[in-house]
C-alpha cells in the first residue's frame, strides 16, 4: 500500500515537472506570450511594444496569404477548414522579438501527391566549398524572407481569421499562398523557387 502510494506520487511529480519543461514560458530571461492577448498585457507590464509591433509586423507580410469573404459569399464546398494561430519566440543575436503565423496542418487531409521537400546535404556543402576555396571563387548566401508567402497554395482550404486580424477578427477567408505548417508547403516552394530559377537561365 505504501509502495503504490510512494509510486503513484512519483509520477504525479514528473508529470508536472515534464508539463513545465513542456510548456515555454520564457527564454533568455524574457516571458513569451502564449496567445496574442498576452503580448499586450507583457508589453504594458514591461512599458513597450515589442510584442505588438512583432505581431503587427508578422500580420502584414501575411495578410496577402488570405482572400476574406465579405458579406454574403459562402466558402466553396471543396475547401477544408483548419485552424491559424501565432508562434512566439526570441532571437538569440540581439534577443528581438519575433511572431510567426503558422497554420494547422494536421487538420487537413493527406495529398495523394508527394508533398516532401528535401533539404541539401552537408556532405553537398561541403563539397561546393571545397570547390569554391580550390577555385577562388566567392560565396554568398541569400535569406528569402517570409519563404512560403512567395509560392502558391496547392491545397484547398479556409479558416476564421483569429483577433491579431484587428477588425476582420471572425470573418472567414480562404488561402491563396502557401502558409507555414501547412503540408504542401515546402513542395510549392521547391517546385516555385525551381521554376524561377529556370526562368534566369540556371
């Protein structure tokens, strides 16, 4: 009895151990919002607006993601609907704070189509900077900002635009571009971003 005792409270200690490590609430000494209300309450407890801008910063490069639905249109029957929500975290270089909108995945159903994107080996690097020391050739890299807004969306679907949305907050609206998190995401890049590259003669 006392052993079952001792073991049944073990484990309701490292479940709340586990759900604290689990659950992010800060990094770098600098609490992270769990939902958009709470950006607002940290920045008026800190004085600032470092949350806000991130997420208004975040709204604004997407927004072109989505075609809202005024009035009486219906969202088309062949669509899915899924969920958005924000993404908070903190950059380590200068520890500024950034907002990122992801969509719900998981919700859709799977393409029949292959949707995976591979990524460059380092065994490739390597080899194409070897090359480029023996050659004396210059390297550079180049950041495509905001990747997945710049291609668009191979899959059908919709959702009702969340409170960071100001005053479309409750509207529905349909996808246009590919979204973070969404499963054909990084196929639509890599087959985007390969047909551009066809187009510059590459």
């Amino acid at each position: 009895m006392v052993g079952t005792f001792t073991l049944n409270k073990r484990k309701s200690i490292i479940g709340a151990v586990k759900a604290r490590i689990l659950k992010k609430t800060y990094k770098f000494g600098i609490e992270i919002p769990q939902e958009v209300s709470d950006a607002k309450r940290i920045d008026d407890a800190n004085g600032n607006r470092y949350w806000q801008d991130a997420i208004a910063k975040e709204m604004k490069e997407v927004e072109i993601v989505f075609k809202i639905l005024h009035g009486d249109k219906r969202v088309p029957t062949t669509y899915q609907q899924i969920r958005c929500h924000i993404i908070f975290d903190v950059k380590m270089e200068d520890f500024h704070r950034k907002a990122r909108y992801v969509a719900h995945g998981n919700m859709t159903e799977a393409s029949k189509t292959l949707t995976y994107a591979s990524v460059v080996s380092r065994e490739s690097v390597r080899i194409v900077l070897t090359h480029a020391a023996l050659n004396d050739l210059e390297v550079k890299s180049a950041d495509i900002k905001n990747t997945y807004l710049t291609d668009p969306v191979t899959e059908k679907i919709w959702t009702i635009l969340g409170p960071e949305f100001g005053e479309d907050a409750g509207k529905k609206a349909i996808t246009v571009r590919a979204l973070c998190g969404l499963k054909t995401a990084g196929a639509a890049f890599s087959n985007h971003l390969a047909d551009c590259m066809k187009t510059l003669g590459y």
